[in-house]
C-alpha cells in the first residue's frame, strides 16, 4: 500500500488493537507444533503482525507485502514477536496480485485494505485463496458509519461526503468503500468460504483527540474534493469540530466490521 505515513499508522495502531474481535482469531490459534505461515497484504508497519502473532501463538512465519519500502523499513526495524520469523516483499498489490507468493500459505490477513479495493480485484484475490486453500482474516474493513456526539450541523452531509470520496478508486480500480464487507463475505461465500463477521468499530474518547482531530482533517479534504463548492460551509463544520476536541467534549464512533473464513471441507 502507499500513501500512508508512519505517523497515521502509529496514530491509529492503539485504537485498531481495541476495536478488534479477537474471538475471530481464536479457530486459527495453533494447536500443533506445525509452523503457520502467513501472508500479511498491505502490511504497513507491522500493526496486524503485532496484534495476531502473540494471539495465533506457536511457531509461525509472515511475510509482510507492501508497495512502501519507507514502512516495510520501519517493520522489519522492530523485533519480531516471539516465536516468529518475518519476511518483507514490496509489492505493488493494485497491479501485480498475480506475483503474490500465497502457495504453501495457509492464512492471509489484511487489516483496514478491503474498503480500498475494487470488486474485481477482491474477486481475484479471494479466488487465489482458495486454490492456494488459505484461511483468511481481515480486519477493521470500513462500513460507512460515522457517529458523532454531541452532533453537529452537518455531520450527515461529512458522512455523505466521505462515504462518496471512499468509492474512488484507491488504485485498485473503483473502490468498494462501505460496501466491503458484505461484498467480501458473498465472494468468499460463493467459493466455498464459512464466514463468520463482527462488528469492530472505533469508539474515540478523550484519549483519542489527536486521532479524531487527523479524522477531521482528513474528511474535510475529502469532502471537499467532492464538493469543492461547499468548500466554506465544510469548513465551519471543521471548527466546529476541533473546537469540541479543544475542551474534551468529543466523541466519535467509526463503523467497521471484522470476517474471518475457512473452506468449507470437501
């Protein structure tokens, strides 16, 4: 992945490992002394390598896939978790899949990448999966719901506004935005997968302003590239904003929904 910064990526790495369901992770947790191998797609870095080692336990292998040698650097500069041995690869995802090593793989994971992507690219890599007959778990996938309080004028229209920027293409082709996670779960379904899914959205408190105040930047510049005439009023609404989180008085919730699959046996 690209366009990224470390910064953001460390920004949001506590508020990711709260929200996330770790009963998904639970079936693929190693009960053998076999070694787990395990792709880790838009690896940034290494926020999903820290959360799912320490919890899939036993012996495993990840190799780390990027387009970013800035944060694949930052990744393989940490130590590795315990019982672990990591691999990068950079590579460009959005167009070269198909060089994507997943044979003798048995877990691909992504954390916060589907939302990013066409319908005919996740239809690739689902069906990737399965003939390499890899489980698959991904995390923090965006399903379009933004809950503010107290509310706002104009905090609908932000909503409206981003959950429009969030279908342009991303790269990947014209990206699926909201509707990620259900288009996820019909795919794999439809290949054979058993999904399971749950919700695992950001609640952002207090401890959280510098987290919610990057979300408010952001949003407005994608709403405003939207909307460029509405420009003024998009901006009012951003101070409205900043100034709930000047005094402590905000609150944010983010949608996002997590699935973990298996094949079905044949």
């Amino acid at each position: 992945m690209s366009g990224f910064t470390t910064d953001w990526l460390a920004l949001r790495e506590p508020a990711d490992a709260v929200a996330r369901v770790g009963a998904l992770v639970d079936p693929f947790v190693s009960g053998t002394a076999a070694t787990r191998r395990v792709v880790d797609l838009g690896a940034g870095t290494g926020a999903n390598l820290r959360y799912l080692a320490p919890r899939l336990g036993g012996s495993q292998e990840w190799l780390a896939v990027d387009s970013d040698p800035t944060l694949l650097g930052a990744l393989a500069a940490r130590p590795a978790p315990a019982g672990t041995r990591v691999r990068t690869l950079r590579l460009d995802l959005a167009h070269d899949l198909d060089a994507l090593p997943l044979d003798r793989h048995d877990l691909v994971t992504a954390a916060a990448l589907l939302d990013l992507v066409s319908a005919s690219w996740l239809g690739k890599l689902a069906a990737r999966c399965a003939a390499a007959r890899a489980d698959v778990l991904f995390a923090l996938t965006y399903d379009g719901r933004i809950e503010w309080s107290p509310v706002e004028v104009g905090d609908a229209r932000i909503c409206t506004l981003v959950n429009a920027h969030q279908r342009t293409d991303k790269g990947f082709g014209p990206a699926l935005g909201p509707a990620a996670a259900v288009e996820a779960e019909r795919i794999f379904t439809g290949l054979g997968y058993r999904i399971r899914s749950a919700r695992s959205d950001w609640t952002l408190g207090t401890e959280s302003r510098a987290l919610q105040g990057a979300l408010v930047d952001g949003w407005v510049a994608a709403a405003v590239e939207i909307a460029p005439r509405e420009a003024t009023a998009l901006e009012d609404w951003r101070r409205r904003r900043h100034a709930h989180l000047a005094i402590g008085g905000s609150r944010l919730r983010i949608g996002h929904l997590d699935l973990a699959g298996e094949l079905r046996s044949q």
